[in-house]
C-alpha cells in the first residue's frame, strides 16, 4: 500500500531531503511551498523530475487555517488521504528580545507553530478513523535549549514538542504516532552562505566538528514515518552531532 505523505515547507534545504527520501521509500510525497514561491516551486519539481523523483507541489499559507484546509482538501481529491504529515515549515526573525518588535515576535509564532495545528488539525481525524498516521513535527536543538536572539524562535520549537506530547496521548490507541526531531546545525544552502568565521566558530562547538547532512535529518523523519516505528511515540529525537545532550 503506498502512503501518501505532505512535507510543509518541502522546497526547503531540509525539505527536500525528506521529500526525496520519502519519495524513495515508496511514499507519493508531496512538497508543499508558499503561494509566493511559485516559480521556485516549479524550478524545484523540474529538479526533482531530473533527478528521477515523481514529487508534487502544493501551494498552501500554513500560517493560515483557511488556507491549510483548502490546501488539504486539494490533496485529498488529487491523491488521496493523507498518511504522514511532516510538519517543516519555518522562518527566523532574529533580534535580542530588547530590540523584538511584535511583528517579528508573531510572524515566527505563526509560521513555525501555528502552522503545526493549522495543518495537523485537517488531517487528524482522517487519521483516528482509518487506524494509521504519522505526524512527524520538525523542531530544533534550540527548542530544547534556547538561543541568544531567538526568543520567538526558541518559543516555537519548543512549544512544537509540547504539542507532539499531548497528541501523541490521543492518538497512541488509534494507531496514530505523533513525534518530532530536533535537528542541531544542518549544512544547507543557508549555513554555508554564512561568513566562514562565524560557521567555523559554531563547527567548533559541535562535539562531531561539523554540521549534519540534510540527508541525516531525513534518516530520522524516515525511521518515525515507517511501520517500523509503530510503538514510538511522544518522543523528541535528537539529531545534533551532540550539541545537546539530554
């Protein structure tokens, strides 16, 4: 039986990792993009299609519920029910909280965890009724120990893995599983563009001396989304080359 799995935030550096790990486990995976990312969306199908991968793209605002539902119903009558969601959609707005305006307070809150009930809230009853799911909630290392600068981001993470806790409740008698992984420095696009100094300063606070492969994150997302992983839930999986140990 093939399952039909949505990646929020799926175009992304990490995103993609998971879309084409998914797609290579016998997943139909789905990359959803912000409806303001449409070019880079169809460049990044294109992309994917070269490489051998058969991934659809969605346009979806996961900071709004409307939109999420619209989003999900079109899945639905274009694939079908929707078996693993992957909840990775995130920004920063990074400030000291002296300097944090509330737009930039609220704009991460939105995007980064009102987005994981936005979107979980479509699927979830699916779910209960058919005896099978994977919710799958990308945090970070950051949301278990926060970080200078990232009041709001922190916030976010960290209250993504209460949700998973207190879902994971729900839907353990169901067959429903609920986790989330919490990625430490990933080398994406977006870390070796920082300034070399700053990316050395933080590689060295790495206990493995380097940041993760995107494909390593997605090893995770995998493992939680298969059946093997039927009987873990609630958990929040580390994956930081030890950054953070708890």
């Amino acid at each position: 039986m093939t399952r039909i799995a949505l990646v929020t935030g799926g175009i992304g550096g990490i995103g993609t990792s998971i879309c084409t790990r998914l797609a290579k486990d016998g997943c139909t995976v789905i990359a959803n993009h912000h409806p303001s990312e449409a070019d880079a969306a169809a460049a990044w199908k294109a992309d994917r299609e070269a490489e051998g991968f058969r991934i659809d793209t969605i346009a979806g605002d996961v900071s709004s519920f409307d939109d999420s539902a619209r989003m999900i119903k079109e899945i639905a009558d274009r694939h079908g029910n929707i078996d693993i969601l992957v909840n990775c959609a995130g920004i920063t707005r990074d400030k000291t909280f002296k300097k944090m305006e509330l737009a930039q307070w609220e704009a991460v809150i939105q995007v980064n965890l009102n987005s994981v009930f936005n979107v979980t809230r479509q699927v979830w009853e699916g779910m209960l009724e058919r005896g099978f799911g994977r919710i799958i909630n990308i945090s970070s290392v950051n949301g278990q120990r926060g970080q200078f600068g990232q009041a709001n981001y922190s916030a976010a993470k960290a209250g993504m893995h209460g949700f998973t806790m207190a879902l994971a409740q729900e839907g353990a008698a169901k067959g429903v599983t609920v986790n989330t992984v919490s990625p430490g420095y990933v080398e994406t696009a977006m870390t070796l563009a920082m300034d070399d100094t700053v990316r050395n300063s933080i590689i060295s606070g790495i206990p493995m001396r380097r940041m993760a492969q995107p494909d390593e994150i997605a090893a995770a997302i995998a493992f939680l989304a298969s059946d093997q992983s039927a009987y873990m839930t609630g958990a929040n999986l580390p994956v930081n080359g030890g950054l953070f140990m708890h």
